[in-house]
C-alpha cells in the first residue's frame, strides 16, 4: 500500500491527539488527498508512523467509522467510503481556527494572563501586523 498522508500532529496542542488525527483525515478527504476507495493505513502502521499509542488511533478511526467516513473491513483493510458525507472546507476550515484560539486562550489562562490581557494583546498584534502591510 503506498499512502504519503502527511499527518502534522502537535502533541503541545489541548486538541487530543486522536482529534487532531479524525480532523485531518477530514481534511484530506476535502482537500482531495483522499479519494473514495483509497485504503488507509492500518492502525498499527499509523500509529508507528505516527509515534503514538495504537488504541489513539484505534480510536480516531472508529469515530471516522461511526461518521459514516470510513469503513474498516476485517481482514481487508481501511477505506474512505465511496460517498462520505459531503465535508464543508468552511466547517472544516471554522473548527481549525476555533480550536487554534481555545488553545490559546487555555494556554494564556495557564500562564495567569486575563482576558482583557489577553485581548489588548490580539489587537494590538493585529494592529501592528495592519501597520505592517499598510
């Protein structure tokens, strides 16, 4: 089987690891990098490529499964389904950007800065990077 899925995980993000993996396959199917009736890599290849724990990604496609994404086939391997529900990119592209700023927010939280530390902080970034461009 030759797949070249370039999964970008990052293990210091809140998103667990098996969310990221699910998102991504969602990714790729909407991107084109997936196609209907491509095999996927087994969960052990997956999880050696990917370095983490088997039942990680066990579990990423079994939530893909329960999605109506992908179907596992014993004894066969796993494949996108030839019609996965239609993945909207702005859906897809919205999540991405909402957990990117719940993990900010989580992270500065952590770190003891409040929320209107944290909005001065934004602003002024987009302000300068406005200035910037001007």
């Amino acid at each position: 089987m030759g797949y070249s899925l370039n999964f970008q995980l990052d293990f210091r993000q809140h998103e667990p690891i098996y969310a990221q993996i699910v998102a991504q396959v969602k990714q790729f199917i909407a991107t084109g990098a997936l196609k209907p009736g491509d095999q996927l890599p087994t969960v052990r290849q997956l999880a050696a490529d990917l370095r983490v724990n088997f039942n990680t990604v066990a579990r990423a496609y079994r939530i893909l499964d329960e999605e109506g994404i992908i179907s596992t086939q014993q004894g066969r391997g796993t494949y996108v389904l030839e019609q996965p529900r239609a993945i909207d990119p702005r859906k897809l592209r919205q999540h991405e950007l909402t957990s990117l700023a719940e993990a900010f927010v989580n992270e500065a939280r952590r770190l003891d800065y409040s929320p209107d530390e944290v909005r001065e902080a934004v602003e002024a970034s987009f302000k300068r990077r406005e200035a910037s461009e001007a």
